[in-house]
C-alpha cells in the first residue's frame, strides 16, 4: 500500500495530502517499505518519500534522509535537509554541516535552493525548542564544527556559515 499512495500523492495534488496523511499514519510501516524501495523510487518519488519521512519518527527515516544527502540530484538533497529540519533530527547536524560545505562550492541554480534549505535546516535544528535539541551536545558540535571552518573555507561556504552562525552562534561568534 506504501508505494501505491506515494504514486498517487505525486498523481494528483488534490490527493496528495490525503495520501502523505495516510502514510504518516504507517510511522515505521511506511519508513521500513520507503528504505527497501528507495533504489527503485525516480527522482520525483524520492522527493515525495522525504515529504513522508519529514512526518514519520522513526530512526529508519531519519538514516534514510541523512543518506540522501548524499544523493546526487540537489533537489533531492534540499528536500532531504528540510525533512531533516522538520524532524529536528539533531544526529543530522554534523551531516548537514558537511553538505553544506560540499553545496557551496556548486555555482548551478538548483545549488542556491539546497544551501537555502541547508542553511535553514541547521537553523531549525539547532533553535528547536528546549527538550529536542537545545539541551543536546548535536547541535553545539555542528555549530563549533562551523565556526572552526569558518576561516579557511572558500567565499560561499563562509557566507552560508556566517548566515548560520549570525542566526544561531553565541556572542564569541559575532
């Protein structure tokens, strides 16, 4: 049933938030069947999935989604970090920092959406209200791994780190 109501999500917009509803509703069902299928999903599927794994809870999603910003297609990529920021996956700091510095060295237009959802999924996360992330060590280590690239990194990659620190850095990041 899990495939079927991805399809039809991506068939119809009128159905489409009936059908990601009703996959939210399989939690670990609907993550365990995305992750077996991902390799056969296309490019639009796969977005759609990370649409789905943003609503679902499970650590199968949330590895999922940090793979798949790996993927080579940015699209993907950006719909991956803002499932990613949705969750307020706090084990995804550290791999959203890294792309974030892979992402800035890419001058293609899709390039500018990926480190805008990348940049605002850092933010979320790490601004996430207290007793998500504001009192785990996730978010502080990302922020620290920023701030110590900040200096050697290529013009993009301090611009997109400045913007992330201005938003979430303490006072010593000023």
């Amino acid at each position: 049933v899990v495939l079927p109501l991805l399809r039809a999500a991506g068939a119809d917009e009128a159905l489409a938030e009936v059908a990601f509803g009703a996959l939210e509703s399989f939690g670990d069902t609907a993550e365990a069947r995305l992750d077996a299928h991902w390799d056969a999903l296309d490019g639009e599927l796969r977005a759609q999935a990370c649409v789905v794994l943003a609503r679902t809870s499970g650590a199968r999603g949330t590895a999922r989604l940090i793979a798949a910003l790996d993927e080579s297609d940015p699209v993907l990529r950006a719909a991956a970090a803002s499932a990613l920021a949705r969750r307020g996956a706090t084990t995804a700091m550290a791999p959203l920092v890294r792309r974030l510095q892979l992402a800035t060295e890419d001058s293609e237009p899709e390039a500018e959406e990926e480190r805008a959802a990348l940049i605002d999924a850092l933010v979320r996360i790490a601004t996430a209200p207290t007793g998500s992330c504001a009192s785990e060590a996730g978010p502080n280590l990302a922020i620290d791994l920023l701030a110590a690239s900040f200096e050697t990194a290529a013009e993009p990659v301090r611009l997109a780190i400045a913007r992330v620190l201005g938003e979430v850095g303490g006072r010593h990041h000023a």
